[in-house]
C-alpha cells in the first residue's frame, strides 16, 4: 500500500467496471479493489515463478495453491482482459503516449519522490521489458521494451523515473542527455 493506496485501487477498480461495459459484450465485470489487489499479486507471483503459460497455475499437475485460493482460472482471465486505468471514451492529452497507464505511472512515481535523497545518486537508463504493441518500445538488441531514465541511491532504491517518449519537447530542444539529467 505504499506505492499503491486503497484509493488508487478503488479507482481502478471503478474503471475497469467502466471498461467492461463500454466493450463489446457489455457485460459488468462488477470488481473490487480487494480483487484487483488479489489479480496484480497473482501477476507478482507469477513474474516469479515463470511458467511458460499463464494457464499452467490452474492445472491439476502444476497448480501453484495459492493462486488457485486465491482466484478461479476463468475470473482471473475476465479480469486480465478488462483491466483499465482512465476511461477510454474520455478526454485525455494527445501527446502522452502513456495516457493508459499515466495514474498508474503518477502514483508510483509520487511516492518514489518522497523518498530522502542521499548527498550521491546515480542516473541511468533502463530498459522495461516489454514485446506488446506501443509507440515508445525501443529496440536496444537486448532487451526488447520501454527506455525509462531512473534516478537511484547507491542501493539500488529508485528515487524518480521518466520514460522516454520521442515526442519529448525537451529532448528535441536540449539534446537526450542535457534534458535527462534536467
């Protein structure tokens, strides 16, 4: 909670719901932060365990328990494919090419900035991996994803992050370097 408050949730929860009806099937997912909570923690355990497929966590012979107790297979696919952020049909900046995701981003991002900054930090890229469809993904020849610039203390703590869009107005007029460390 504290990256991502209970009203971050509640929120996201609200749009999901939104997005569920504003689809074509029109039928209400009817979730809760609780159980949104419950999906991305699923997801978390997931990243870890790394089964090839998503379905495996559910079979009987590689069925991860606490997965399985903790959301049905069928409830965890209709929620997957629902989950929203911000109300497509609403009105949102055309030059942010994260737009769908921008509360998720913002939140994070807050709570890195409260973070006490030590008298040495350190500025690098990074690459998030990332294979789907989005107009930001670099290709680096290893790995595939989103360029973002992360500000960290000496371990390795992330204090402030941007990712790199190429419609940055900054980065055209100052150069990539210049306009990263400002």
């Amino acid at each position: 909670f504290e990256y991502l408050p209970l009203n971050f949730w509640e929120k996201h929860a609200e749009q999901t719901n939104l997005y569920s009806v504003q689809t074509r099937n029109h039928r209400l997912v009817n979730t809760t932060a609780e159980e949104l909570i419950h999906l991305a923690e699923i997801h978390l355990m997931m990243g870890c365990l790394g089964y090839p497929q998503c379905k495996m966590y559910w079979q009987c012979d590689t069925a991860v328990p606490v997965i399985n107790n903790c959301m049905p297979r069928d409830r965890f696919f209709e929620l997957r494919s629902n989950v929203h952020f911000v109300d497509n049909e609403g009105v949102h900046e055309e030059t942010d090419r994260l737009w769908k995701v921008r509360p998720l981003i913002d939140c994070v991002r807050q709570k890195c900035l409260t973070l006490l900054r030590p008298n040495h930090v350190s500025l690098d890229e990074q690459m998030v991996p990332f294979s789907g469809n989005c107009l930001i993904r670099q290709y680096v020849p290893n790995p595939l994803g989103l360029k973002c610039f992360v500000l960290a203390a000496p371990d390795g703590l992330v204090l402030d992050f941007h990712f790199y869009t190429v419609s940055d107005a900054d980065m055209k007029e100052l150069g990539l370097g210049a306009s990263v460390v400002k």
